[in-house]
C-alpha cells in the first residue's frame, strides 16, 4: 500500500516546515490555511483516523502539542479551535490521523 502524504511527511521523504517534533508527532503548517494560524498536528505512526487509535497517551499527547504551539504562536490569550475530522463525512481528507490548530481571527461555527 502507498503511504499517504502524511507518512512520506513523518518520515521526511517529502518536506514541510515543521514547527514541532518528538518520537511522537509531527507539527506542520496546513498548505490550504483557513486561518492565519493554521498547524496541522500528526503521529508520526500511521493511523488511518480517530477510529483507529486506542492510544490515549497519544491523543493527550497530540492536545498537549497543540496548546504548545497555539501559546508560541500568540493565539493562546485570544482563543483558538483544535479539531479532528474521522472519515469522509467528517471532512477528512487525508488517510492520516491529524489535528488542526487553527486561530489567528475570529472563528465562526465553520471548521475548515
């Protein structure tokens, strides 16, 4: 099976700008940002999506990366959005499990 552009970013045969890095995970700017800070947060394992993780060492994890990097990019005090979409209708678009940080402006009831 192809790996997903997520994997081939985690394991750095496709370049991104990475913002944060551990064993773990992997944060990264969105290319289609929908708000002027928008960071995607992926593990560096493949999980196809929400549905697939047990780990909640992981997931806390993933949290914990996002409030780092909401207060380093000076959205913390202001406010801003994590989400995960699961699957298709959920609005995933990557085979890949991922967090998106998102804040920067105020955000309405949309989630990019």
């Amino acid at each position: 099976m192809e790996q997903d552009i997520f994997c081939k970013i985690a394991s750095g045969a496709v370049p991104a700008k990475q913002l944060y890095e551990d064993a773990e995970v992997l944060a990264f700017p969105d290319i289609n940002p929908q708000a002027p800070v928008h960071i995607l947060i992926i593990p560096k394992k493949h999980y196809a999506s929400l549905n697939d993780v047990e780990d909640k060492g992981l997931l806390g994890h993933m949290m914990l990366v996002a409030r780092k990097l909401a207060k380093e990019q000076g959205v913390a005090a202001g406010g801003y959005r994590v989400a995960v979409n699961c699957g298709p209708q959920g609005g995933q678009v990557v085979p890949h499990l991922h967090m998106h940080l998102l804040g920067g402006r105020q955000l309405a009831g949309e989630l990019g």
